[in-house]
C-alpha cells in the first residue's frame, strides 16, 4: 500500500516533468520522418521505417530512463523533502521500489504511445506488424526496467549528471559485450579468452532485448527466446533493485 | 487611459514577439549563409566520412544497439557513393565492395544491401564477388527468393560461357520457385527442368528432381518436384527411343515405320508406358515426339493463334475466314502441330483455333 503511494506521487510528479514531453516528442518525430532515409534509399522502404521506429522507442525510452531516473532519489535527498518521506513508519526498501514503480509505469505509458504510433505508421506505411512486433516492443520495455533499476541504484549513489552518463556509458557498452566473446584467433585458447568470457556473462547483455532487428528484416523468433530473455532482465533487474535498496539503507540520510 | 494602455501593449507586442523573430529569421539567414560559404570552401565527401569510420566489427558492437540503423545509413551511403561512381568519367567502384561487406557486417539480415551489391558487383564484372556476396545474404535469410534470383541471373549472364553455368542456374531457378508463389512459382519449375535439358542433361535433370522429390518439405514442394521429374523421365524416354531407332535402322538398313519394330527387334523391352496417357509417336524425321512434353508448345501455337484472330476481329469488325488471313503465307511460316498425326482447325464462324486428328 505505502509502496504504491510513493509509485503513484512519483509517476504524478515524472508526468509533469517537461523533459519527459520532450523526449516523446522527438521520438514521435524520429518515427514518423523515419520515411525519408527510406525513401532515399535502394530496396525495403518499409524495412528501414521498421528500424528507426523501432530505434526509437529503444532510444527514447532509455533517455527517459536515464534522465527521469537518475535524478529520482537524488532529488529527494537534495531538497530534503526525502526527511518527510523517511521520518513515516516506512522502510527504505518500500521507497525505492515505489519510486522504480512510479518510473517504470511512465515508462510503460510512454512505450505504449510510441509502440501504438509506430505500429500505425507501419501499417500505414503498407508493412505487417505480426505477434513478433508487439514482442519486439515488450523486449524493448524490458530492457528499459533494467536500465531504469540501474539509473534508480546510480540516482542512490551519486548526482543526476555523473549518473546519467554512466548509466548511459552502461548502456552502449550493455549492447556491445558480444565483443568480449568474438575474439580474434590468436586469442583463443588464452587466460584471456575465459577471463572476457567470465566478464561478458557478468556484465548485462542489453543486445538480448533487441529482436526489432529480426522484426525488420522478416525473421522469425521462437516465443521461448523471448520469454527466457524476460527471464534474464527480470533477475538482472531484481539484482539491482536489490542493489540500490542496499545502498539507499546504508545512505546516511 | 486606454490609449496609453493600448501603447503600452503594442510595444509589449513588438518587444516580445516581434523583435525575437525578427532576429531569429535573420539569425537563420546569416548562419545559412556562412554554411553555404563554407559549403563553397570545402568540397563534402559523406562517403569518404562513413570509410574512416573504425572497422565494422567495433562499430558494429558499440552503436549501442542501432547497429541496424547504421547499416540503413551505410546502405544509402553506398547507394550514393555508387550513382556517383557511375556517373564519373573515371568509374573505378575502388569502395564499393568493402562497403557492402561492410553494411551486411553490421546488419546480416538485410537482403537489400546483399541483392542489389549483387547486382552492382556483377555490372561492373566483379562476378566472384558478387556470387561471394549473395551467397552469404542467402546463408543470413535462406527464405529469400531475391538472392537466389540475382544468383540465377548472374549465371544465365555474367557467367553464360562457364561450364556447367547452365546447371548451376537451373538449381537456382528451383530454390526461386521453392520460395514464391502465385503463377511464376510454375514458371520457375519449368525453366529449371528445361535449363538442364537445354543442355542436353536429362540425366542431370532425372537426378536433380529425384533429390528435390527427397528432400522437399513443403508438400506443394514435393508435388511441383515430382511433376518435373516426371516430364524429366519422359525427355528421357525420349532419348532412349532415338537411339534405339539410330542403331536399329543402322542394322536392319531402312527406316523404321512404327516404333513397335524396335520392340520386335529387341532393341527395347517395351514401349514406355506414360501413367498421364502421353504417347510417343515418330514424326516426319522419324524422330519421337511425346505428346505430353508437346502439350506446352501446343498450348502456345494455340494462344498465339487466338491472339491473331483478336487482333483481326478488331480491326475488320469480322473473324477472319481463313487462317491465310489472319497469318500471312500460313503454309511457309504458319505453326505447324508439333504432334504428328494431328493438325490445327480452324472455325471461321466461331473464330475459335483448336486441333484435330488428320
């Protein structure tokens, strides 16, 4: 109960923030001017306008999840209204949970509006959508749980603007740790190779989330890769909620 | 009062609304026009400034997930960087194929980039190339009829005068006719079986088909495959039948009247049965004819004809009363029945074209 009053006062307050319209705005935009690229090119118009609407929920999203989130409890903490909230019978779990519940529901809301606007402008467009469309954009909203528990732990630990840029260094790097498995020849069989190999399968690999890739190009996806792939950002998310949890306790505030 | 106030809000109008956009408009105008000067400075080279980019394979893992859309850009750059080379009197294409590679490395599922670097490779008689490439496009996306068709044409042109060009396109015409549908997925059967035999290779083709009858999944398939290979088994009868005559009137020294003579000779156990009803007949040249493989060409001759009479009818308002009128010396260039034995009729009341037993 009291977790969902911090989560609805935080999704009240994330809602009337100016970035947040902002962001959506141009992420409408990016999807409806996706036709230009499209049409200037050789081949699948549709296929290109399938890659950069869905780009930009990705995109879009992961700015509002960093943006929005790095600066939730830090906010608190900085005019001291955080003393209001703690001095309640309420335990500091209860907070950052409802503040990540409150973020990821705007989240939510917003993944909504673009996935709906995207899906229309490719149906538009003369393109299909399929089962495998509206999985891409839920993979893309899982994702996005996990950067916005890794922008919540940050928000717990350090400023808004040191922590947007790690959770955003985070999150390239997040969709690059393929690299740490496709390793040149001459590195294979080496300490090396099973050092990056323990590193990659520690790190969180964001690139699980991306099937709009498959989606653009007509590729199939078997349901159970998508749900397994929920399974890993669910646990990965947990962690680091659990994470942030940890800190804020121990927070002398 | 009220004038005053009503001053006072004119100039409040001219000091916020308009004095702004007077100074942003202008402010656009001079920066457009510093960024034409610098435009005239400095001659842009976007293609040039996609090259330098670091290698693919790092690209490729830190675009933070948009490696898709960096292929969608790369891709509209190579398209670029190719119109320009085309259109230079010193067209050399030096980029294109790293380009290419470089655009399906970052998004392996994308055909366009494959198919039409195909086909540009190939206009510019990178042939290997160009087959490297669509071969690997269609190892990423096995259910495109697009590469398989490139990879056909490729072979049916660019590389015509290699041996064994024309297997090598029958085998893609039937990975095309695997993969479409409507009317051509017909089309594509057919010219796969006649690219063999073209060639004279109806035992390439009997083998073909009898691997495609084993290995199809799709039931449509399989039933297409078996059609192939019957009408590949009959080419072969065919064959078989000719030679029989060709040593059977080299020993008994005359020409063979009925094909049961080869029978009675021994030459052959039996003549084939044809589980369709088809027949094999000898012709003037005493060379066998099935009627069955003779059916599409008679299906030809007949709508070719049908077309004549239209075109007739709705130039002089009337069928024509003979075939003369409607094909010019019928005798000397007008289509012969290609199944002995049979000849064109024609209806004059009617209009219609059909066949008949002589």
């Amino acid at each position: 109960m009291r977790i969902r009053a911090i989560a609805a006062n935080t999704y009240r307050e994330a809602i009337r923030d100016k970035v947040l319209y902002l962001l959506l705005i141009f992420g409408i935009i990016s999807i409806v001017s996706s036709r230009i690229l499209g049409y200037m090119s050789i081949g699948d118009e549709l296929k290109i306008i399938a890659d950069i609407s869905l780009a930009s929920i990705s995109i879009f999203g992961a700015l509002i999840a960093v943006f929005v989130g790095t600066n939730l409890v830090y906010k608190e903490i900085d005019k001291r209204t955080i003393y209001t909230i703690i001095s309640r019978p309420i335990d500091r779990y209860e907070f950052i949970l409802g503040k990540y519940l409150g973020l990821i529901t705007l989240l939510a809301v917003t993944t909504l509006v673009m996935g709906i606007i995207s899906a229309l402008y490719i149906v538009m467009m003369g393109g299909s959508l399929g089962v495998i469309y509206f999985e891409a954009v839920l993979l893309i909203y899982w994702k996005l749980l996990l950067v916005t528990a890794f922008s919540v732990l940050l928000s717990s630990l350090t400023s808004p603007v040191l922590g947007a840029i790690i959770v955003l260094s985070a999150y390239v790097f997040g969709h690059g740790t393929g690299i740490l498995i496709d390793i040149p020849v001459d590195m294979q069989g080496t300490y090396m190779e099973s050092l990056l190999a323990a590193i990659y399968f520690v790190l969180p690999n964001l690139s699980n989330f991306d099937i709009w890739k498959e989606y653009a190009n007509g590729i199939e996806i078997s349901h159970t890769y998508v749900v397994w792939n929920m399974v890993y950002g669910a646990l990965y998310t947990a962690l680091l909620l659990y994470l942030a949890t940890l800190v804020f306790e121990n927070k002398d505030v | 009062m009220a004038e005053r106030s009503s001053i006072s809000n004119g100039r409040m109008l001219l000091g916020k609304i308009l004095v702004p956009m007077i100074i942003l408009v202008a402010g656009i105008f001079v920066t457009g026009s510093v960024q034409r000067h610098v435009d005239g400075l400095h001659e842009k080279n976007t293609v040039n400034g996609v090259l330098y980019l670091p290698n693919d394979k790092l690209l490729k893992y830190f675009t933070g997930g948009l490696s898709n859309i960096l292929a969608d850009l790369m891709w509209y750059q190579t398209v670029q960087y190719t119109a320009k080379e085309f259109n230079s009197e010193d067209a050399r294409f030096s980029w294109l194929e790293q380009m290419i590679r470089a655009t399906n490395r970052l998004d392996p599922y994308y055909v366009d980039p494959y198919r039409y670097g195909g086909i540009f490779l190939a206009g510019i008689g990178d042939d290997e190339v160009a087959e490297e490439i669509l071969q690997t496009g269609l190892r990423h996306q096995p259910n495109s009829w697009e590469l398989p068709y490139e990879l056909h044409s490729l072979y049916l042109m660019n590389r015509r005068h290699e041996p064994g060009a024309q297997k090598i396109a029958s085998h893609y015409a039937y990975m095309i006719a695997e993969r479409i549908d409507g009317e051509m997925k017909q089309a594509y059967f057919d010219l796969s079986r006649n690219l063999l035999l073209k060639e004279n290779m109806v035992d390439e083709a009997v083998e073909f088909f009898t691997r495609a009858v084993k290995t199809a999944d799709d039931p449509l398939v399989r039933a297409q495959a078996e059609a192939q290979l019957h009408l590949a088994l009959l080419e072969k009868n065919v064959l078989v039948l000719n030679k029989a005559i060709a040593g059977y009137e080299q020993k008994v020294g005359r020409e063979i009247v009925s094909l049961e003579e080869l029978v009675t000779a021994g030459l052959i156990n039996a003549i084939p049965n044809d589980p369709d009803g088809g027949e094999y007949v000898l012709d003037a040249n005493r060379k066998v004819v099935n009627t069955v493989l003779a059916q599409p060409i008679l299906d030809y001759i007949l709508v070719e004809l049908g077309r004549r009479v239209h075109v007739y009818r709705k130039e002089h308002g009337r069928n024509p009363e003979s075939f003369e009128a409607f094909w010019p010396n019928f005798d000397e260039e007008g289509p012969k029945h290609p199944v002995p034995g049979r000849r064109l009729r024609y209806d004059p009341v009617t209009g219609i074209v059909d066949d008949e037993a002589i």
